[in-house]
C-alpha cells in the first residue's frame, strides 16, 4: 500500500502489518488539472515542481492531515498505478478495506460553497444536492469508514457522519438508514437493500457500477474493463454462491407512478438485473422470510438459474415464482416478493421484459417445484407459443372499413392480426374483445364488434355480436356499462350504416393443441331483421342511472333536513328552507350596515387620537409635565382623560407602546426609563442605569425587549418580564439620535451624530455591523417589513442598505433640507422620507427612483 507523506509529498510504500496510521481522501474526479496522478507525484514534472503549486483537493487533504496529527495520506489518484492492470484489480478487491482500516476520511465536496449547515438556511440544498452523493464510488467511500468528515471546495469544514443534522441529510438523500450510517454490519442489511442504495449512482465506465459495490457486498472478483453488463452479472453470480439471500433477485418491483408496459412480443429479460438502478424500489425488502417453506438455493447451470421455488398464478393468469425475501410482518401480515415467469416450449422459465415484480400475502404460497430459469435476455417467443386461444381478425383490407379500436388494448397484436386470451382473467369465464371499425363515407356511423370467449372446462366457445355507433361514442363507455344493456341488443351477426350492412362470423381452427378463432367481418347484401344502437342503449342506461341517482340523492337530501332539524330543534321542509334563507339574507345586510358604521366609527377615533397625539408632542418640546394618555370617550365622542403619570424629575423626552399595548415606556432628561400599566396608570418600573439623559426608547416587535438611548452614548436593552438589564451596547462616539428593532425582533438598528448606523445581535449584544457612508449626523432608521432593508435618514439624503450584509444598495437624493424621518409602506415597496425642506417624498425601493404624481 502507497502512502503520501504529507510534509515531502513523496510516495512510500508499506507492507500490511507496518502500515501506520493515515487518513483517505474521499472525492469526485475532476479535470485533469485539478487532480495529481501517480506521474506527477512519482516524476514530479517540471512544470509543478517550478511553480511548487499542487491542486487545492490534494493541497488540502495534506495539511488537514498535518492538523489531525496524521502524517500520511491516501489519494486514489495518485497512489494506484493504473498502467498496471493487476495492481488496479488489487486495490479495487482492497479499497474497501482500505477506506474501513483508514484514521478518519475527508469527504471533499468541490462543488459545495457553504461554509456552515447551521448559519445558511440553503445548506440543505448546496450540501445534498452535491454530485458526491451521485457516484457509484463515493458510495463505499461513505460506509466503510467509521469517521467521515465532509469539506467544502475550500476545506472548510462541514461536519461529520456522526453529527445529527448530517446524518438526518444523508439518509434522506439516499436512503441508507441512519443505522447503517452509524456502522451497523453491512450483511444485516438484504442485498437487495444494499443494492437499492447504489440505484442513483452513476459510474464514467459501465463496469465500475459493478465495481464500486464489491466491498459492500465482501466479493473480490477480476477486473475486465470491456465486458460491459457483463460485470454487474458477475457480481451477482458471485452472491448466489455465497449467499442464500433470494432478494438477489427481487428487482423490479414498480413505484406507485409507474405504468404497466405492454410488448407485443414476450422477450426474456434475463434472471439477473442490468444495474443497481433495478433495484430503485427494493429498499423496504428483507430477506429470509421464514413463513415461506423453500431451500430457497439458486445454482447457475447450462444458461439457466435452478432453483426450487413456489409458483402462484394470479387471476389475470401471470405466472410468478415467489422468493424468500419480502415486507416485515406486520399487523396486515407478512408479503413475499414474486418474480414474472413465462414458461416456453421446451419447459424453461423466462422472466418476460415489461413486466414488474410484485408482492403478494404469504398465504398464496402453493407447492414448491424445480424450475430453471433463462439467464440470456432479449430471446423472444412467439405469440402463439405464450397463449392457448387468440382470435385472427380477417379482411382487414376491406374496402372502405377501418379497424380503429380494440379494448383490451394490451390483447391486441396488431402485425399480426391477433387478439390474445388467456385461460384465466380476473372474474368469471367470460372474456369479452371490443372492436371499433368506422366506414370511409363521411358521416357514417361506426361498427361495433364484441367477441366473446367462453372457458367453461378445457374447451373454449366463442360468438360474436355486431351494433352500430356514434363516432364520438367512446367505446370504453359501452364496455362499462354494457352488462347494464337490455338482452336484446345482443345476439346479431349483421347491422346497417347509414349505407352499407356488414356482418360478422366466427369460424374456429385447432391446431397443436392451440385454438384460433377466425374472425371475419365483411360486407353484405343482407338487411338485417334490427340494428341494435349501441349509442342510443348506452344513452337509455344513462338515463335509467341519472334518474336512480337523482332519486337517492333527494332521499340524502330529506335525511340532511332531518338531521338539521334535529341537531337545533327546528321543523324546516324543503319549501320552508327558500322563505328562511330570505330571512338571513336581509338579516345580513342589516349587521353589515351596523358592521360598516362600526368601522367608520373607529377611523374617526383614530383620528382624533392621533390629533392627540400631536398635542403631546407639541407640549413635550415645550417642556410641559406631565405626560397625559388621552381617550374618544364612546358616550359623547369627547377627548377625555384616562389618566395622569407623574414621577419624572425632569421633562420627558420620549415615549412608546409595547406592541400589545399593555406597557408605556417613557424616557426622561432624568436619565430614567419609567415603565407604567396603560389599563390602571400605575408604575409597574423604573430602569436605572443611564448616567446621562434618556433620549429614546423602543419595543421589540415580540415586546419581550426595550431598547433605551442616551445621551451618554449607550444603548441598554431591558427585559421586559423581569425589568433586569440583557446588555448594554457601546461603540458609538456621540448620542444616539434614533433606535429601532428589526421585524423578527434579533436586530437593533442605532443611529448616531458620529454620522454611523450600528446593527447589534439583539441576542448576544454583539455588534452585527457598522454602516458607514453619511457625511452629515444620522436623524432617523427604518426597516423594511421584511427586514431584509435598512433606510438611514441624514441631512438631505436617505441611504437603503442590505441588512445581512450591511452593505450599501443606494443612496436617495432630492431633498434640500434636513431629513427628519423614513417610513416603509407594509408591502416593502415604497419609502416616504419626510423633510425639514416642507416635502415628503415616495420613492421606489426596488430601483430607488422617485415616484410620480
């Protein structure tokens, strides 16, 4: 085994028991001037060695090695050399091993850019969505070691298997349970789970699909680059001599979107899979189900898989061999896996193409028998080999009729002329083959053919019927509903068109054992006694089910009444409902008028307090004490005093609402924040701390914060349940001229005279940023409703700044004077700036151009 010595970048070689311990890189190949080959670190070309530069991938896996105490690495690229053919078998027979006995193995994500899967909310998709998680490679790369830890394209780490949030990731991505993530044995897990979870990868070479799974599975086998699918049959060859697990065999089962497939021809798709990808769906099945009684041994032999196996044949007639492996038990009871089989002519067995496997209950477990069953795929048996009875549709070539339409579509051999049955179909004996053939004179109408196969013992009936249609009849409606027709409108070998009569006869030929029936449909001279009207009788059908339907519904109707009339002690009928729902209505408009009074009502009161207001700020500016909260007295709509706050020493300065309106903080020149109940006007607080002036307070969105600026350069943040100091913010170099939190409450927005913005982590206290760019004090802050957005106001202009980055978006200009405030509309998308120059201007925030009219 070659090791890279990660100080010199040397190769050296080291015999198993001296091997000591090394760390392995885990990644996917790139172009070939991102990865180092066995070359260039044996020859160490000129070219590298002059610009002593190695690829950040192999860079990377070194020095984080040298961080972990670990002086030695190991690199696919460069450690096998894969001129040599036996030494590239030997370490792919080695890799898993080497990957399981390795110190620890970093996971390089080169196509990963987050640095964090808990700071980027988009980790999710950057980190699963890596084509590491793609390659059939990476696959064993991610089981076999024990510790996995996963870098980005710079080696920034990401974090380990281990670490729940990646493990949960992981194992959604794909669908190895977290179990064996964590280092469950791998043989616990049914090789048709195992090869479930290589079903998404993909391979450069063909053979490497087969390849990569070797250590999974504990097989060595010789490479044979060229062989194709060849090597994934190989690889399951091996399993059936070294295992007894059936699953080996249970793929192709359908998801619950896929549509059956139908081939005119039954072709063999051999016993084994082509590819992982077979086994997409095989992820829940478990194998030695011990509720089925079979040695459940496989053995390849002649061409053949040989096995002793349960036969089931379902009511549509599919023959399936039914596996050992299948669904845990539970309380519907256990299911077991059953394969398609076809038996030819010479009484082997062929897995058909297009046809899925399926999971039936163990009580359809039969006898066990021996079959063989055909390991070539793509050999085709005929038709009339598969089935025991068809019908030949003769004079097809008619002039002027046209065979358009036969139900069931998949019995239909159209090449040659063949409608296919089978000895079992779901239901009774009775098989019914629908035909539509429509004339070529324009507006003719349609022929309906039904043919009809009677199995009553080992020898089959047939007779046919004949009808007109409708061209826009669907014919998948007259076979619903045809066994709702009268009697009468069957039992007719011959019908008239509009311009023609055709008739329709059966003759039967027996041959080998085999029955065909020769259908011939031509036209005739002959006038039919009565033409049945397959339009008309599926019209009068509709009709009969329209008036039963009708009848029921009404009787739901009279029990819902009942049932109404119960529940609230009324006596409503059906002619009385019409009279009450008038009643309701004009009920309606007369609340809705009360409704729209009311909310009227409520625009005028709010009004007037915000004229209110007005008068208290006016009386603040002016010194005036106390504060007063003011109320529209509903009797009169009168101003009113609800109450009187007192106990400030010094002018107020500032005040404001909690959201819920509960609390009123006031600030004060007192260097004081007072916190009073709105409900009584008691004092609930009073927050100290503040060894200057209290300029400005305000709540965080979730009320459960204060926010107070002072004149002494500080900002404190207050808990609103305890009263008790969070933090205390410093960093600006003169007062504070406004605070404001963010929408989602974790930001605070600080504006100063030193002409700078400061966004602090509520949280921590933390400064988040400082954004700088004013050349005058800063007046006023606002956030966007979204808070992505942060407006700044200063003298004669507004700045819009990107929160999560605190970088600059632009700067708004057009004021001649002094900025006083910004406000955000509530969809984000327009900005009002008030100013000293007598002017409020609205301004677009997504180009920042000021808005018209």
């Amino acid at each position: 085994m070659r090791l890279i010595n990660v100080q010199t970048y040397r190769l050296e070689e080291f015999l198993n028991e001296k091997v000591p311990p090394y760390a392995i890189l885990s990644h996917t190949w790139g172009s070939d001037q991102d990865e180092v080959s066995f070359r260039d670190i044996t020859e160490r070309s000129a070219k590298r060695a002059s610009a002593n530069h190695w690829p950040i991938k192999f860079e990377g896996c070194c020095e984080q090695a040298a961080k972990d105490d670990l002086e030695y690495v190991w690199i696919d690229t460069c450690c096998i050399d894969k001129s040599n053919s036996v030494e590239l078998g030997e370490a792919i027979n080695s890799m898993f091993r080497w990957y399981r006995e390795a110190k620890t193995c970093y996971a390089y994500l080169s196509d990963v850019t987050d640095e964090s899967v808990e700071a980027n909310p988009h980790m999710v998709s950057g980190f699963s969505g890596s084509r590491w998680f793609k390659r059939g490679w990476t696959l064993q790369e991610l089981l076999a070691p024990r510790n996995v830890q996963f870098y980005n394209s710079t080696w920034t780490f990401l974090g380990s298997k281990t670490d729940m949030k990646i493990l949960r990731l992981i194992e959604k991505e794909t669908g190895i349970p977290r179990l064996f993530l964590r280092g469950e044995a791998l043989p616990n897990a049914s090789i048709a789970q195992r090869m479930s979870w290589g079903s998404g990868r993909t391979t450069k070479r063909k053979e490497d699909i087969a390849y990569c799974l070797l250590g999974i599975f504990d097989v060595m086998m010789p490479m044979i680059y060229g062989e194709g699918d060849r090597a994934f049959i190989r690889l399951q060859e091996e399993l059936i001599k070294r295992s007894r697990d059936a699953s080996v065999f249970a793929w192709g089962l359908p998801s619950e979107t896929s549509a059956p497939v139908h081939f005119e021809d039954i072709t063999s798709a051999g016993i084994f899979a082509t590819s992982p990808a077979d086994f997409a769906n095989s992820s829940h099945i478990i194998s030695q189900n011990r509720e089925i009684k079979s040695r459940a041994t496989f053995v390849v032999d002649g061409g053949c898989v040989r096995s002793e196996i349960p036969l089931y044949t379902d009511p549509a007639g599919q023959l399936f061999g039914l596996l050992n492996c299948g669904l845990r038990s539970n309380n519907s009871g256990s299911k077991v896996v059953g394969i398609p089989l076809v038996k030819d002519l010479f009484g082997e067995y062929i897995r058909p193409g297009g046809h899925y496997s399926q999971l039936f209950p163990v009580s359809e477990v039969t006898t066990v028998s021996q079959i063989y069953i055909k390991t070539e795929r793509d050999q085709k048996t005929t038709t009339a080999s598969i089935y025991s009875n068809c019908f030949e549709i003769e004079n097809l070539s008619e002039p002027g009729l046209k065979l358009i339409e036969v139900e069931p579509q998949d019995c239909w051999r159209e090449k040659e002329s063949l409608i296919v049955t089978s000895n079992h179909r779901p239901g009774s004996n009775l098989q019914q083959y629908w035909l539509r053939f429509r004339p070529e004179d324009e507006g003719s109408t349609d022929f309906i053919v039904l043919l009809e196969l009677q199995i009553p013992g080992s020898q089959a009936k047939a007779q046919c019927h004949i009808m007109t249609s409708s061209e826009f009849t669907p014919l998948k409606d007259l076979i619903q509903y045809s066994s709702n027709m009268r009697p009468t409108a069957f039992g007719h070998n011959v019908a008239r068109g509009n311009s023609r009569s055709i008739y329709v006869t059966i003759d039967q030929d027996t041959t080998a054992g085999k029955c065909m029936f020769v259908v011939k449909v031509a036209e005739t001279t002959m006038l039919p006694t009565i033409t049945v009207d397959a339009t008309f009788e599926l019209e009068l059908q509709a009709a009969k089910y329209d008036r039963e339907r009708t009848a029921k519904e009404k009787n739901k109707l009279y029990l819902e009444i009942e049932k109404f009339n119960q529940q609230r002690g009324t006596a409503y009928t059906l002619e009385s409902v019409g009279k009450r729902l008038a009643e309701i209505r004009e009920e309606q408009i007369q609340l809705e008028a009360i409704q729209k009074w009311r909310t009227e009502l409520s625009k005028k009161e709010l009004s007037i307090e915000r004229k209110f207001d007005d008068f208290e700020r006016m009386a603040l500016a002016k010194n005036y004490d106390p504060v007063w909260i003011a109320e529209i007295s509903t009797a009169k709509g009168e101003l009113v005093t609800r109450s009187t706050l007192t106990g400030h020493s010094e002018p107020f300065s500032n005040v404001a609402f909690s959201p819920d309106g509960r609390v009123l903080a006031t600030a004060s020149l007192d260097k004081t924040v007072k916190l009073w109940e709105v409900a009584t006007g008691g004092l609930r607080s009073t927050l100290t701390g503040h060894s200057q002036p209290v300029l400005n307070v305000a709540f965080s969105p979730d009320g459960r914060v204060l926010a107070s600026a002072s004149y002494d350069k500080t900002v404190k943040l207050w808990e609103m349940a305890t009263g008790g100091l969070r933090s205390t913010l410093t960093g600006h170099s003169e007062p504070f001229s406004n605070v404001a939190f963010s929408p989602d409450s974790r930001v605070l927005a600080s504006a100063s005279l030193d002409k700078t913005v400061k966004l602090w982590e509520v949280a921590t206290g933390g400064l988040h940023s400082t954004l700088t760019g004013h050349c005058e004090p800063v007046l006023n802050v606002a956030f966007s409703p979204d808070g992505r957005v942060l407006a700044s106001a200063s003298l004669e202009t507004v700045k819009l700044w990107e929160v999560a980055t605190g970088g600059l978006r632009r700067t708004l200009t057009g004021h001649s004077e002094p900025v006083l405030n910004v406000a955000f509309s509530p969809d984000g998308r327009v900005l009002a700036s008030a100013s000293y120059d007598k002017t409020v201007k609205l301004w677009e925030v997504a180009t920042g151009g000021l808005r018209s009219g």
